[in-house]
C-alpha cells in the first residue's frame, strides 16, 4: 500500500488470534477503484458528454435537458435570423422593382423629350423653309411688277 504524504490516524479494531495480522480503520472514507473510474470518467455519445456511472443518471438527464434547451434557443435565433433575411429580401426585391420601374419611365421620358426636339427642329425647319419660300414669292412679284 502506498504512503500518503498525510498521515491519517489510524485505530487497531481488533487483533485477529493468530497474533500476526490487525485490522485498522482509517478516518478517511476509501471507495474501490472501479466505482472511482466510473464516476469520474465522460464519454461523449452522439455529441453529448454523460457521465458513465449508474447512479448519476439524473445529473445525465439534467445535462441532456440543459443541452436541449441550449440547441432549442439556437434553432430560434437561427429562425429568427431566416426571418430576417426573408424580410430582408422581400425588401429588396420591392426596392429593385421599384428602380425597374423608375429606369423605364426615364427612358420612356428620355424618347418623349427626342421627339419634342426632333419635332421642334422639323417645325424650326419647315418655318425655314416658309420663310425662304417668302422671301422668293416677294422677289418673284417685284420681277413681275
């Protein structure tokens, strides 16, 4: 048996007859080695770490809930966070729509305004023409006069 660098007190309980072995007590509680190693060692199973020890079968419940809820609040921001983006989209989508429809009516204002202009330069034309045709329906009466 190994020497613990604490020396516990220890009490002879009784002699056994053959006179060469005693039983002593300790004041420390010892538990077996393999109930030791059972509680002290996790395993992790399907992602979840659970204590491998029988009689800690509620603190295991009570870990899985834990984790339960922690996925339960992940899954809901996540929601949440789709939410969002969907809203998100939808907006832009609208916005998009919105600068579509904007970008047509300038054209479509851009082509009326070339119109104006090439109307008002065949109206500026035909009064050129007018005039022009004045001034030599003027030359030709004075010739004929």
């Amino acid at each position: 048996m190994p020497v613990n660098k604490e020396e516990v007190p220890r009490q002879i309980i009784a002699e056994v007859p053959s006179g060469s072995k005693t039983i002593e007590a300790t004041n420390k509680i010892t538990t077996p080695a393999r109930s030791r190693q059972n509680r002290s060692v996790l395993i992790r199973k399907n992602g979840m770490d659970y204590l491998k020890n029988k009689h800690d079968k509620q603190y295991n419940l009570r870990e899985r809930e834990l984790a339960l809820e922690e996925k339960k609040v992940e899954l809901e921001d996540k929601r949440l966070q789709l939410e969002q983006r969907k809203i998100q989209l939808q907006e832009n989508k609208w916005e998009n729509e919105f600068n579509e429809r904007k970008l047509k009516m300038e054209l479509e204002l851009q082509h009326i305004r070339t119109q104006v202009s090439q109307s008002n330069n065949s109206i500026a034309l035909i009064e050129s023409q007018a005039k022009v045709i004045e001034t030599l329906l003027k030359r030709l009466e004075r010739y004929e006069n």
